[in-house]
C-alpha cells in the first residue's frame, strides 16, 4: 500500500466532502445506498478485486491499497474504526472512504458474520461508526444500481421486455425518493422500506434491458416523476392508490387486468376459526350479536374490489383485515367450513394491488407486447421521457 499525497488544494477539499457527507453528485449519475441496513455489523471483511484507494478523513491522505487482498474492518470503540490488511498494517479512523478511479468498473465484496456467501459491490465505499455497529454505505452508477435491484426483486429468466419494464420501475422510484434517507446520510436503504438491493447484477439480460432503458423514467401530466408501484399479481384487477394509501393519483387507477388470472400468485386460501374472526370483528364494534350480520361477515362476496367490509353504518377496511390477519391482498370472498366453526377466506391475488402486476407484466411480456405496453396499461395517462429531455422542459 502507496501513500500517495496530501491534499490541500480546496477543489480536492471540496470533492471528498461531497463524497464525505454522502450528497449525490448527480441524480442522473449516482446514488448512495446503504448496505446490510438491517443488521447490526461489528466486524466486516472486505476484499478488493480491483484498484482502489483509502481516504483517511482525520489526516486527508490517500493512500493506495492492494488489489485482491483482504481487510478486516472494525468497531474499536463507539466511533472509531480499525481497517487491518492481510499483510497486517493498520489504519484507525472515524470514517473510512475507499473509493475506485472508474467507479462503473471497480468491484469489492463483503463478508459478514451472519452470511456464509459475500456480496459483490460495484462502486466506492463509505465505512462509519453508528451506535457501535458499522454502517456500510455503497456509492455507485444509477444504472448499476437499478440493475441490482432488478435481479433482486425478480430474479433470471424473465423475458427482455418486463425487465425493461422493471427497469424504469426501479430508476423512477430511485430517482423520486432520493431524499429519503438524506438525514441519515445516503439515499436509499437495500431493504423493501427502499427496495431490495443485494449488490452487483450478474445476468447480462438484465443488464441489456437497464441500458436499453438508459435515462427513461416515467412522469405525469404534469411532468412529475410517478409513485412506480407494483406488487406481485393484481388477482384481475388493480387497486386505486386512495383506496390502500388514502392519496389519490390520478396514474393508479384501477383496471381490469386479465393477464394476472390464473399465474402462479393468482390464488390463496386461508382459514380462521370463526371465533377468531368474531373477536377480531368486535374490535370494530361490528354486531357479532346480530345474525344478519354474522351472516354478512361470513358470506362475504367481492365481485369487482371493494375498500370496506361494510354492514350499515360500520366500515372496515379491507386493508387493515389483511395487514391485520397477514392475508396475501385485499381481494377476497369469505364462506364458512361445513362444520360451521371455521372462516374460509378465498383470495385472489398477491401484494397490495397498486400499479404494476408482475406476474400479469410477465405475462404481457411473453404475448409480444413491449415494455411501453405495459407501462401504458398499468399506470394512466404517463409519458416515458428521458431524464435530459425532462429537465429541459421543466426549465421551459
């Protein structure tokens, strides 16, 4: 490892600061993510399979560090953090910056205790100190994110156009939430309060469709970047964006959708003891009392979705019943068993029915229509701009 300089200059200053507080560069070109969010890391090994270089915050030196050579890294203390190579020399700092001269090609992994496997990371890395744990944070390409996040939400073997279509899903979403964790110091997390991102992308069909897709995102009417919204499978038909989130848009429209009937996550069945379903009914005030509507409750029907389960003047809603019961969707009919003791809940669906099936996006796929087919279906009265072309207008 090569100490390379000092720098004192104040643009070099002002370039690891940006870098340091975590602010995208660019919204088109960079994001922030942080990585293993949801556990606590004291330890962490990481593994360099290309050229990369140390930023020491406390003295501002460079220092170049070893390709394909391990580091331990470290929380000493509360705050301070060790970084150990193999070959044994040490660095202590309060935050660690390894960054890579072509951050779209460099690549590292991560080890953690709690994985057998390590991750592989595209990008810079920022290492900091939170409450006694590591918190990891990967500075990369948009597109290189997008294209992990896509490989994690839907996996391999998906036809070019839905991955297009999940593509300007990802990038919308990314780009609209960009503030999200900015207190926090990075952009996004890599869990489902973001989206599920596990690292690099290896599947060159995914790749292809993100940069077949390069700088597209979705907007509005009013050019406003769109709530990009999807869940598994519709069960026949989307849900209005009030109706689960109380937000009305003008984009998340209910709509017949005939390609979910009948794919894998299109059916579900789930039993409750009839007096479970009577005590949770009460917390509702619901008259459990009242045969007529012991009857209602227990021979519920949903022909075309509905928001409530309503008997006269008391309104349930259906996606309180479903969080509540950990139900697969909103759309269901409820019957009672031939013994008479049991709640049968038959569903139709997967996921909170906003947006985007999936499964239904698949199946467009496959019959031929293009990933703009999709999007026009599911989302109402949108364009599919490029980002430069976006900014231009918004200017104008």
């Amino acid at each position: 490892m090569k100490k390379i300089k000092k720098y004192k200059s104040f643009s070099l200053v002002v370039c690891f600061l940006l870098f340091n507080n975590l602010f995208f560069l660019s919204a088109q070109e960079l994001i922030n993510v942080r990585i293993f969010s949801s556990f606590k890391i004291v330890t962490a090994k990481l593994f360099l399979q290309d050229d990369y270089s140390l930023f020491i915050d406390e003295t501002n030196e460079l220092i170049k560090l070893n390709k394909n050579q391990f580091y331990q890294i470290e929380v000493v203390n509360d705050s301070l953090l060790e970084l150990v190579s193999s070959d044994g020399k040490k660095f202590k700092s309060q935050k660690i910056m390894i960054y890579a001269p072509d951050i779209g090609q460099s690549e590292f992994s991560l080890q953690i205790p709690k994985f057998k496997n390590n991750r592989v990371f595209k990008g810079n890395l920022t290492i900091s100190s939170e409450n006694g744990n590591l918190k990891l944070i990967n500075t990369l390409d948009l597109d290189d994110y997008v294209c992990g996040v896509v490989n994690a939400e839907v996996g391999k073997g998906r036809h070019p156009e839905f991955y297009k279509a999940q593509a300007l899903l990802v990038r919308t979403y990314a780009l609209s939430h960009l503030y999200k964790h900015l207190p926090e110091g990075f952009n996004l997390c890599d869990q489902v309060h973001c989206q599920v991102y596990y690292g690099t992308c290896i599947s060159s069909a995914i790749a292809d469709a993100v940069s077949a897709t390069h700088n597209q995102v979705i907007v509005d009417s009013n050019l406003n970047l769109i709530v990009a919204a999807f869940h598994s499978n519709s069960g026949g038909q989307t849900v209005n964006s009030e109706d689960i989130w109380g937000t009305k848009k003008d984009y998340l429209r209910s709509v017949k959708d005939t390609f979910s009937v009948g794919m894998p996550s299109y059916r579900w069945t789930k039993k409750i003891a009839l007096k479970d379903w009577m005590d949770y009914l009460k917390k509702y005030k619901y008259p459990t009392d009242d045969n007529e509507a012991i009857a209602y409750a227990t021979q519920f029907k949903q022909y075309t979705r509905q928001v409530y389960l309503q008997y006269n003047s008391i309104k349930i809603p259906l996606k309180n019943i479903r969080d509540e019961l950990k139900l697969m969707s909103t759309f269901f009919d409820i019957e009672l068993n031939e013994t008479k003791d049991t709640v049968v809940f038959h569903g139709r669906g997967f996921g909170h029915g906003v947006g985007l099936s999936q499964e239904g996006a698949m199946r467009m796929a496959k019959a031929g229509l293009s990933y703009k087919d999709i999007i026009q279906f599911y989302y109402q009265n949108v364009m599919l701009i490029d980002l430069k072309k976006l900014n231009f207008f918004r200017e104008e």
